[in-house]
C-alpha cells in the first residue's frame, strides 16, 4: 500500500461519519416537507368523465380506497408539489408581473392602492383558465389527502379573483373554509366558530399553526387562514362592505389567528377603507401593513401613497415624513421626483418661502445626473410646475419647451407639457405658439378624456386665429421689403435666396436650373478622403474638405438633425415637428403671387427674380395686400370678441384697423364693435368717443340705430292679430256674446287658432254653456286643454268638461233633492281645493301694524252734495298728515329727503270718512264683466278660502243692482288692518284663482261699512279710490 492511497483511505474513513448524518438530516427534512399542517379532508368530488374514460379511475378516486401510508404520502405530495402547484404558481405570479409591468402611475393624482388593475389581468384570460386547468388537474389525479389539496384550491380561487369573477372566487374560499377546517379523530361533522371550540369566550374561526422553530421551516402552513383573508378580500372588490367588517373583526378577534398574517389583515382593512374614500383610517391601517410590501419599490410606492393620504388629511408633518421615505427606498426617477416636490410644496406651507427655490434648483441637477438618463421630460416638467409656484411664467415655459424636446417612451408626461405651455402662452396672448403646442399634443391621451373636445374646439379656433395674424404679418413683411431702394432690395433677396436654397440642399451655383438631390448624376464611386488641400494632412483637419463634404451631404439629404436614425425622414419629422409648428404657417397655396413662404415657393423659383415677382410692387398689388391684411385684422377682432371673449385685444385690432385703414368698406361696423368693447371693458370715454364718431359719420345706419334702442328701450307693440283676439275677450267678458262668437269666427276663418288664448277659450266656453250648447262647450274646452297643457286653465277645463257631460245627471238629482240655491249662481261648479297659496295671517293685538289716526271730524250726512273738483292746498295741516300714516303692510324704502324736494300732497274735499278701527270689507270691482262671469268669479274665490281658510267664515256677496258698477264683497274684518292683509293675499293670487280674467278687468280695495252704504248711494268708485289713497298711501 502506498503512502497515497494509505492517506485517501484515511481522508474517506474521517470524513464518513459526517457525511452519512448529513445525509440523514437531508431526508429527514425532506419527509417534513411532505407533511403539511393542514387538515386532511375526506370529501369527494363530483366527476364528469368524457365517455372515453368512463371506467377509467383517477387519484382522487382512490382516496377512500388505499391507506395513506408514509410513503404514499410522500409519493403524492411530492408530484402534487412539483409537477403541478409549482407551474401553476409561477403561472399566477407571471401573470401578476405581467399586469403591474404594464401598469403607470400618474403621481400628480391619488395612487391606486395596488400597482395593478384587475382589469389588466382579466384580459389575460387564456393564462388564468391555464392556471385553474393545471390545478383542476392536480386535484384529480392525486390522493385528495395530500399536502397540496388546499394549496390547489386556493390557487382556483385567486385564478377567479383575478379574472373579476368575484361569486366563483367567493364559493371556491368558503369552499376551503368549511372543508379544511381541522378536526378531530374522531369529528364527522363540525360546525365553523362553535362554542365548544371557543377560547376565553371569543369563538375560534382561524386554523391554528404550529409556531414551533421546526415547523415553521419546514413545514408549509395550512391554506385555510390565508383562504379567509382572500374570501375578505372578495367581499370589498366586490363592494361588500359589511361582510368585509364582519370578517375582519372575527379574524381580529380569533386568538388562533396566525400573527404572521397580521400584516396582510391589515392591508385588507386598508384596502376595504381606501375603496369608501375614508381617507383616515386608510393611512392609519396601510402604515401598518407597510411590512407586506413586496420589495423596497412596492414599500416606496406605498409610502408615497401613505404621504398623499396623510396630506388629504391635512396632517402635512407626517405627510412630509413618509415623502422623504418614499425618496429613501424608492428606485423609480419619477417616484423621487414628485416626492421631492410635494414635500417642498409642504414645506412651503409651513412658512419656508425659499423652497420652491431649492426644489428647482435640485430638479435641474438632477437632470444633469446620469442616473436620471432617459428621464429628463419629467424632470423639466416638474421643474416648470415648481415654477409656476413660484410664479415665474417666463422660467416655467422655457422649462416646457425643454421637455418637449426629449424623446421618450411615455408620450403622457409629452402631451401634458404641451398642452400646459399652450395654456400658459394663451394667456399671455401668444397665440402663435399656444396653436402650435396645442398641434404637437396628442389630444387622445387618456389624461384628457375629460377635457378632449374642448381642447379640440380650441385647437381649431387658434388655428384659425394664427392663420390671420400670419396674413397681416407676412404681408407687412412683403411691403417692407417692396419699400425698399433697389439695390437694398437685390441684395437682400440674394441672400435670402442663398438662404432657402442652402435649407433645401440645393447648390448655389445651379441658382437658375432645377434642384439636383444627388450629389453625383452617375454611378462613379468618389472616394471619401483625397489628397486635395494642403499637403497630406487629415480630412478632418482640412477646412476646404470639410466644407466640400459638408455641402455634398446637405445636396444629398438636405437640413438633418443631429439625431438617431437621421436616415429615417419620420424620425427627422417627429424631432422637428415643434421647431416647425412654432413657425407661423400662412394660409397660402403654392404658387400664390404674393407669397414668400420657402414651404410654398417652387424650387426654380428660389431666385432674385423669382422672389421680387411675388412682391408687391405696383398699385394694384399694394391695394390687394391692403386688402388682405384689413380683411384678416376685421375677422382677428371678430374671434377677439365673439369665442375669445378678450375685449381688450379685439378692441386694439380694431383701432389699428380703424387708423391704417380710414376709407375701409367696412368701417361702420369697425366703428361699432370699438363702442361695443370699449363698453364691455368698462371705459365710457372710449366708447362715447366712437358712439360720436359713428353718429357723425353713419347718423342712420342701423348700429346707431341699435344704440339708441339700447339705451331707450321701446316695449314693443302688439300686432293686429292679437289686437283683433283681444278684443272678442272684451265683447266675451262684456256680454255681449253674440258679437263675440261672431268675430271669433270671422277671425278662425282669417288666422286659424294660433293666436287663441286659455283665458278666450274658457269664457267662450262658459258662454256655450249658459246657452246650453254643450257639445260645443265641451268642444271648446277639449281645445283648451290640448293647446295648453301646463296653464291653470287646463285642469279647470278639465273639471267643467266632466260637470258639463253630467249636466242632465246633475239637474235630475237636484230636483229630486230639496236644496235651496243662490239666484245669482247660475253654474253649478262642484268642489275642488283650489290652487294650494301661503296663507297671510294678521294678528290683530299687533299694535304696530294698526292705522294710528287722530280724531275724525263729524260731518252731516244730511244735505250731501257731490263734491266739486279736487282742490289741491299748497300747505297741509299736522293733524291731516298725521291722520295719514302709511299701513305697516310690506312698507317700502323711504326717500332722501335730503336730495329730492317734498311733494305736496292733494287733499280731496268728499262725503266719505276714514276711519282705521271700524270693521273693513275686501271689495273686488269689475270693469265691464258679465254676470256670468263675476259669478263663476265668486264660485272661485269661495273654493280658495275653503282650502286655505278653512277655520273661517268669509261670505261673499255680488252687489249687481247697477250694471255700471258691478262688485264683490267679500268677508267683513275688524279693521282696516286685517281687511288690508286679506286683500294682498287675495290679490297676490288672483291670477291662480280666476285666471281666465285679466288683471284690467278687476281692481281690489277695502272699504268700510259706513262708507259701503255711502258707495252705493254715490256710485262713483273713482271718487272712493281718490278718497282712499289719501289716507293710505302707494297702494290704490
């Protein structure tokens, strides 16, 4: 034996007794592993088997049929394990990943609560049903007592989850929940959270878990405990609420509930809280479930979400705590970037001023750094927002254009910073570039769905503006240049044709032949690098070579950018499009004779000669320029004006077309929009100023003529058609019904019924009905109603037309009844509650609202006289106008008598005496009304006071013993006081109550006993109206 092999014998004899119990150890650990802390079911599934393997027998078949010995258990467990929860899970976990790569967060808005949407892993829908086919199949082909039963099934219900369909999630949790609840040896039937499994009083509804060192890392832990916090999670996706409570608090509850699910309870609380908007105790239970984050990312994400919502409710310290944490652990540019401002904006409103300085300071290095490479769009954009609280404008837009400028893979942060610079140069008036961001920005971006058609509506009006002020400038521009000395004007357009050849490749010295776009006409290969020049020194350091290759390469390919792909004309155009866009663009056509834009001039034509023919040079071509420009200034003012609503710069435009242009064809109504806005801008002296000056020049024309109408405004008359229906009411009210039928049909006859009237149509019909026409009357009022649907007219239309139909059923019960009837009432009108009005109560105690008067003197009513013409005195006596105060009824603002002169007051020598404390009655007098009409009025009237007074006794009473004057007296009031507070609610709801007469037929005044006799011996309500108005003032 040799000394080597003495020695490995050696080496393998010492290093036998460690390896065989590491050997030991390795399958001991691997038996652990095949044993789970579940329970083991003993329940059988439903199969339907394709007729094909009918008699074929699956795993799960044999679970009743075989022992499960230890080596069948680890048989099953193992490929259960590894042949199919293994795929499945990673299946799931890569369609997670999947949804939160695609998923973006906009960090100027509240962060969702997870950084993916279900929506997104709904739609990966052939994955899911993989995922739930791969554990279907774990299930049946294997001993359902395995390790990896439950596993499988919660796998199916996370599948369900994910794919939005939250009733089959639900079933398969409660599934896990009810048959993987442990039991004992000897337990057939349990029963969830019963008493006799209760701990201290609390019921026990969790799995309880081995805690020991072992077990916990080597054994895997039952999947029912996690099954119920999915099954909570179930409920608020699903917006149970109330479930998701009362599970919850169970689980909190529940002794045996694992701690190490703790975290994740919360999370669910948080998320449940968080989807209700209660943004308070969502901060409070995510704070608590930061430890569930699934990487420092995530914990950044959540953090940041954290501060947002302790910013929402207004807690700005811990706010400004969790922004600088959310930057510590974050490894997202964007993240940090708005963390860094929001927390600067928090800071800020605390008091620090010097901030947003920093905060912009910081941004700007930040983008100089290369870890912020790619970047650099959101960092200039966020840069301008934090100008913009500073409050620099200027600084804010010239940030915006640097953003724009970089290419990135997100377009939104692109679109929101050309959007925001047109709005900020819209409102300085610079159109030209606010038309030319607002071109740049994708308008479909999901970030404006909201605003997208008004963004449109704008885009297309500022084009059209930019159009205009690019006529006026580039006509300006092709004057000046015509104004020019000959020589000055050769000189400049040489250069300015060097110019526009050298932007489009084109050779300087083929100035008069058609453009060559390739550098060599034949196929020769020109070497790159040659000897020309100096001596043998490099290309590079050779300055004729240098300008030879350089003007070659602009012959071939023309003004490229230095960017990638130059090669490529769509990413030349994609770099340059806000270059171009920022260049006014004349709405001009090729080969129009004034034009010198370089996009519309041909190619032959970029010459002295060619140029100078597009100038205008004669008369005619100046009065066409002119033309142009006053013509583009009149419709900038118009859209100034109309849709910009900007007074102030329509009315500059227009002055400057008003100064250049003296004799413009349109000047009149140049003139008339300078008053109009002037006016609207609130300077008088402008707008007087050209309001003469259109007076001056246009005295007739129709803006002055719209000005004086404005200003004296003149009601405007009635046409003959409704004078001639107008005055059939008056003959219909007046009585004298058979002139008015007559006229209502030669009228029909004439108009048709477009000029009828509820209030026509309804005493037409009350006409017909006293002569018992019936059929027509109802005719009348069918009309009524179908014309005018929503009047007050209608329903009563609709109450007489149902009275009218029951006119012989209404008659024959009448008779056959002994009922004693008013003579007056000649239509009978059942009951109805009337329009429903507020009630106007007076209280009689209320000292302050009665009539104070001094002593009245006594008069003798014996030898009365008619009074002669109203006398009017220069001076009046205290006692009368004492005897005059004014009624505390809705009293009205009193005059200065320090600015307007008193007015004397008329004094009216009558029979009559006021008197405030005698009792008061309500009078209505009528104007040339038929009896017909005053009784329905008096019908009315008694069906209002039944509905809103119902407590009282108010009589009403027609006095028509004088068809000169015909009234209605209704009730009778203690003073003048109540009787006035009666009249103004009666008066106020007249038109409800008697609407088909108009407010001329009838006047309302209060009257009292004394002086009602003395009215009916007088008969002259003038003289009583005359009479009470001096005593009661502004009310007769």
């Amino acid at each position: 034996m040799t000394v080597l092999s003495y020695k490995k014998k050696q080496v393998n004899a010492c290093m036998q007794p460690i390896l065989v119990p590491k050997f030991r150890l390795f399958f001991f650990l691997f038996l652990l592993g095949c044993f789970s802390a579940s329970a083991q079911p003993d329940f059988t599934l439903p199969l339907v088997k394709p007729k094909k393997y009918e008699n074929k027998t699956l795993g799960s078949e044999k679970t009743d049929e075989k022992k499960f010995t230890l080596p069948r258990k680890i048989y099953q467990s193992t490929v259960t394990h590894y042949n199919f929860y293994y795929n499945a899970t990673n299946k799931i976990n890569a369609i997670l990943e999947r949804a939160k790569a695609s998923h973006r967060d906009d960090y100027t808005q509240l962060l969702p609560f997870y950084n993916y949407s279900t929506n997104i892993t709904a739609a990966d829908s052939a994955e899911l049903d993989s995922v739930i086919y791969k554990a279907t199949a774990g299930i049946v082909l294997h001993d359902l007592r395995n390790s990896y039963i439950d596993d499988m099934y919660l796998l199916i219900g996370k599948s369900y989850y994910y794919w939005q369909k939250y009733d089959s999630a639900y079933r398969i949790f409660q599934f896990i929940n009810y048959n993987f609840f442990p039991k004992g040896k000897d337990e057939y039937i349990i029963v969830v959270g019963a008493n006799d499994r209760s701990t201290k009083g609390d019921l026990n509804i969790a799995t309880k878990e081995k805690n020991s060192l072992l077990h916990r890392a080597f054994t895997k832990a039952p999947s029912r405990n996690d099954a119920l916090l999915w099954l909570a999670r179930t409920y608020a996706e699903d917006n149970l609420f109330p479930e998701t409570y009362s599970l919850v608090n169970l689980l909190k509850k529940d002794p045996t509930f694992p701690k190490r699910l703790h975290g994740k309870l919360n999370e669910v609380q948080a998320y449940s809280f968080y989807k209700q908007e209660q943004w308070d105790s969502t901060a409070f239970y995510l704070k608590n479930a930061l430890s569930e984050a699934a990487d420092k990312t995530e914990l950044a994400r959540w953090e940041y979400l954290l501060a947002q919502l302790y910013a929402k409710t207004n807690q700005p310290d811990l706010a400004s705590d969790y922004f600088n944490k959310a930057k510590a652990h974050t490894t997202d540019p964007v993240l940090y970037i708005h963390a860094r401002i929001y927390e600067a904006q928090l800071v800020k409103k605390e008091g620090a001023t010097a901030t947003m300085d920093e905060t912009l300071a910081d941004l700007l290095k930040l983008s100089k750094k290369e870890r912020f490479d790619g970047y650099e769009d959101v960092l200039f954009y966020a840069a301008a927002n934090a100008a913009l609280q500073k409050g620099d404008t200027t600084q804010a837009m010239n940030l915006l254009k640097r953003s724009v400028t970089y290419q990135t893979e997100n377009p939104s942060v692109k679109n929101q910073a050309f959007v925001q610079l047109s709005e900020l140069a819209y409102r300085r008036r610079d159109y030209i570039l606010a038309s030319s961001s607002l071109d740049s920005a994708n308008l479909n971006d999901p970030a404006f769905a909201e605003q997208s058609v008004q963004l449109q509506n704008k885009q297309q009006l500022l084009k059209q503006l930019v159009q205009l002020i690019t006529v006026v400038k580039q006509q300006d521009s092709l004057q000046t240049v015509a104004k020019m000395p000959e020589k000055e004007m050769d000189s400049y357009l040489r250069s300015l044709a060097r110019k526009l050849r050298r932007e489009r490749g084109l050779k300087e010295e083929m100035a008069y032949t058609p453009a060559v776009l390739t550098g060599n006409p034949q196929d020769v290969n020109t070497p790159l690098f040659t000897n020309a020049g100096s001596g043998n020194s490099w290309y590079f350091y050779n300055a004729s070579q240098k300008a030879k290759g350089f003007n070659e390469f602009k012959a071939k390919w023309g003004n490229r950018p230095n960017i990638d792909n130059w090669r490529r004309q769509s990413a030349v155009d994609a770099t340059a499009s806000f270059a171009n866009n920022n260049k006014p663009q004349a709405d001009v056509r090729p080969g129009d004779e004034n034009s010198i834009d370089p996009n519309t001039i041909p190619s032959d034509e970029l010459t002295v000669d060619g140029l100078k023919s597009r100038l205008p040079l004669t008369e005619e071509q100046v009065l066409a320029s002119n033309k142009k420009i006053a013509e583009s200034l009149f419709e900038q003012g118009q859209i100034y004006k109309n849709q910009l609503e900007d007074y102030a710069q329509a009315a500059a435009v227009f002055e400057e077309l008003w100064k250049r242009f003296g004799n413009y064809e349109k000047e009149e109504e140049v003139l008339f929009e300078l008053f109009y806005c002037y006016n609207k801008l609130g300077d008088k002296q402008r707008a007087a100023y050209f309001q003469q000056e259109l007076k001056k020049k246009y005295p007739n024309g129709d803006p002055v003529q719209k000005i004086t109408a404005a200003n004296n405004p003149v009601k405007p008359g009635k046409d003959e058609k409704t004078i001639v229906y107008e005055r059939v009411y008056d003959l219909f009210i007046s009585g004298k019904f058979d002139e008015a039928a007559q006229q209502k049909k030669l009228a029909d006859s004439v108009y048709g019924n477009s000029y009828w009237t509820p209030q026509l149509l309804y005493i037409e019909a009350l006409y017909h009905i006293k002569q018992k026409n019936d059929s027509v009357a109802i005719v009348t009022l069918t009309n009524l109603e179908r014309n005018f649907p929503g009047s007050p007219m209608a329903d009563k239309a609709a109450v007489m037309k149902d009275v009218v139909s029951r006119r012989a059923e209404i008659e024959d019960y009448l008779t056959r009844t002994n009922i004693v009837r008013q003579t007056e009432d000649s239509i009978v009108i059942p009951f109805d509650e009337g329009p429903k009005v507020n009630k106007i109560v007076q209280d009689k105690k209320q000292q302050d609202n009665k009539i104070v008067t001094g002593n009245q003197p006594t008069q003798n009513n014996a030898n009365i006289t008619r009074p002669a013409a109203p006398v009017q005195k220069t001076e009046v006596e205290k006692t009368d106008r004492n005897n005059a105060s004014k009624i505390g009824i809705n009293p009205k603002t009193a005059k200065d008598t320090t600015t307007l002169k008193p007015m004397k007051e008329v004094k009216v020598e009558t029979a009559y005496i006021y008197n405030s404390n005698e009792p008061y009655t309500v009078l209505i007098y009528f104007d040339q009304v038929d009896p017909v009409y005053i009784s329905e009025a008096k019908n009315a009237f008694q069906r209002y006071n039944n509905a809103s007074h119902s407590g009282e006794t108010i009589g009403l009473k027609v006095n028509d013993a004088d068809k000169e004057t015909l009234w209605m007296e209704m009730g009778m009031f203690s003073d003048v006081t109540i009787a006035m507070g009666y009249m103004d609610e009666w008066k106020k709801n007249a038109r409800q109550i008697i609407p088909w007469l108009t407010e001329s037929k009838y006047k309302f005044i209060v009257i009292s006993e004394r002086n009602l006799e003395l009215l009916k011996t007088r008969k002259n309500m003038e003289e009583y109206r005359l009479f009470l108005q001096q005593h009661i003032k502004d009310k007769f």
